[in-house]
C-alpha cells in the first residue's frame, strides 16, 4: 500500500481469475470494482495470475513452485472460482488453495450468511434479515491436514490412512477469533465439534472453547454436534449468530448457510490472516459452473461481495458499504436485473452494469 501527493492511496492486489466461469465474473466486475475504489480514493495495482487447472493442464501443477512467495508481498489476493471438469478436485484444492491458505497463514475463513431482501429462501416463514450469521472456520489444519497415505495400492488390503491434526494454538487462536466476532455482535457463539465419536480431537477443542470463554463472560455459549447443527441450520436458523467449527465441519456448514440464504452465486467467503505479516485472500464460494462458462449468465454478486470483504479487511470500510449497499439495494427492487440463479434471464453484465448506475 502506498499514497501518493494526491491522497490517492495504492493498494497491490494479487488477482488469480481461476477456471470457468471465474475469469468471466472477475474481468466482468473489475470495472466497477475500480470505480468504487476511484470514488473513494483508492487505486488498485493488479497483478494477474493466470494459474489453476488450465496452467496445470499445461504445466502439470496448479501453480509455480514459488507461487505462495510471489503471493506474499500484496496487500490482499483475489480469487476468482476454481474446478475443471477433467482435473480430480483433489489436485485443485491440494495444488493452489490449501498451500495459498497454509503458506500464508490464513488461518481464519469467514463466510457471511444473509438473508438479504427480495431473495426467497426454501425456508418456510423467513424474510429479509431473519437469517443473518456468520461462521468462522478453521483453514489451516484440523481434518484437511494433508497427513496420511495409501498403502498395498490395488491389492485386496489396499489400505488409506488419513490423519486429522488440531493443535493447541490452532484451535485457539480460531476459538479466540469467533468470540471476538460474537462480542461485536449478538453475544452469541455456536460451537460445532462431533465429540461424542471423536474422543480425541473434538473433545480437545471443546476444552478450548471452555477455557476462552472464561475471556468472554458477556458471550452465550452453545455446543453441538455437527449433526445436529446442520438440522438446526434449517429449522432455526434464525438464533444462529457466530458458528466456530473445524476445517471439515465448517466447510460442510457454509454451503447449507449459502442454500439457506438463496443462492450460491450470494455467498462471500474471506481467508484471513489477522495482522499485518500476510495477506488475506478473498473469494467466492461458487463453482467454476463448467455448463455455463461462456453463456454470460453466471451472478457476479458473490465476487462483489467478495471484493467488499477485501475492502474492509485492507480498512476501506466505507467503499466496502458503498459495494455492499449497492447489492443490497439491488436485490430490494424488484425491477432490477438477475441472473437465472436468483429467477431472472439476465447477463453477468447487465447485473453489473445496474450495480454501477447504483453507485
């Protein structure tokens, strides 16, 4: 980040588009992306990193050898959506974002869930605000720790071994994270663990979540089992607030929040480093929808949210309102564009175009 005489200040953005649709979505909201920034004072220098499946179908890796270094000095990373229906999405996720979250120590992943106005959800007896939560889930370790391996391959005692790994400081530090969210908010945290199968790692997280909450006497503590979570997310979603939970069990968690809110093409996901060491990287939680790709018709609401949650976390808290209330506000009228996700017929364009006249 710099700032030049003119009080215009720089921040230098990584920006890998990704496979699909991602590249269409990105480039389609870079413009008003900028204009939001010039509004505000701010300037973007992108670097363009052209890596993921297509790179591997070529190069035979997701991304250079040094690619989480060349990452490493932005003020923040974009990432568009990732996925090719001939790449096995274990070499995806193994090959560009669980090194790009692990090399930078992206340890917290935030994914806002809301109902917004003029969406419908599947939910009987919701409208607009009822449904509004957030889930901070581990993305560093837990159970996508990439410890294991197979053994005796193609014999009859082929044997697959996989290792989950929480560690103290982990599970602490994420624990720490969603408390410090629950006080900004409602004062209300759900912890999610399976600790009645899981003897081990799922009854030492909940030791932690004990021990921090001794910090935070104003914040209501709930625990459940992730079966039961992803039941409740459905029949009461409403008195959900903040929801803490492991690499896996969040995963899982966030795409019944996305279903519940209306639409994937709705949801914005962060991978935060808090502090200043890395960057955070920013993200929608939506596929790379090969069926679609070239169609034009693919929501690039998901990435502007996206890019309002990369605007807040830089400190640009106003020009990320100023992106976030321009969903808003488009989704509230009923006249305005959508794309067939959301029930209307129009183009990725014409969303953001109508998002830029709302500016």
């Amino acid at each position: 980040m710099n700032t030049d005489d003119q009080t215009t200040t720089t921040y230098d953005i990584e920006l890998i588009p990704g496979d699909g649709i991602g590249p269409e979505v990105v480039d389609a909201a870079l413009p008003l992306i900028r204009a939001v920034a010039d509004d505000h004072g701010l300037a973007f220098d992108i670097t363009r990193r052209d890596w993921g499946t297509e790179y591997y179908l070529e190069q035979g890796e997701m991304m250079p050898e040094d690619g989480v270094s060349q990452l490493a000095a932005a003020d923040a990373i974009f990432l568009g959506a990732v996925g090719h229906p001939t790449v096995p999405d274990h070499v995806t996720l193994h090959g560009l974002l669980l090194p790009i979250r692990k090399g930078l120590d992206q340890y917290v992943c935030k994914r806002p869930n809301v109902l917004f106005e003029g969406i419908e959800t599947p939910l009987q007896g919701y409208d607009a605000g009822d449904i509004d939560f957030v889930v901070y889930r581990e993305n560093t370790e837990g159970e996508y720790a990439d410890i294991g391996g197979r053994e005796h391959r193609g014999l009859d005692h082929e044997t697959a071994v996989q290792s989950a790994l929480f560690t103290r400081e982990g599970t602490e530090r994420i624990v720490r994270a969603a408390f410090e969210a629950a006080t900004e908010r409602d004062g209300h945290l759900t912890s999610v663990t399976k600790s009645n199968a899981q003897a081990h790692s799922m009854v030492f997280w909940d030791d932690i979540v004990e021990e921090v909450s001794e910090e935070y006497p104003t914040v209501t503590v709930e625990r459940l089992l992730v079966d039961a979570a992803s039941m409740d997310l459905i029949r009461r979603p409403h008195e959900f607030d903040v929801v803490v939970a492991s690499n896996l069990f969040g995963d899982i968690l966030t795409d019944i929040g996305a279903q519940i809110t209306g639409s994937m093409g709705l949801a914005p996901s962060g991978n935060i480093h808090p502090g200043d060491e890395n960057p955070s990287m920013f993200e929608p939680v939506h596929g790379s929808a090969p069926d679609i790709v070239g169609d034009g018709l693919a929501n690039p609401l998901a990435t502007v949210l996206s890019w309002s949650m990369l605007l807040e976390d830089v400190g640009e808290k106003t020009a990320a309102n100023a992106l976030w209330d321009a969903v808003t506000n488009q989704l509230a009228d009923g006249a305005a564009p959508r794309t067939p996700d959301l029930g209307g017929d129009a183009t990725t364009e014409a969303v953001v175009d109508d998002l830029q006249s709302r500016l």
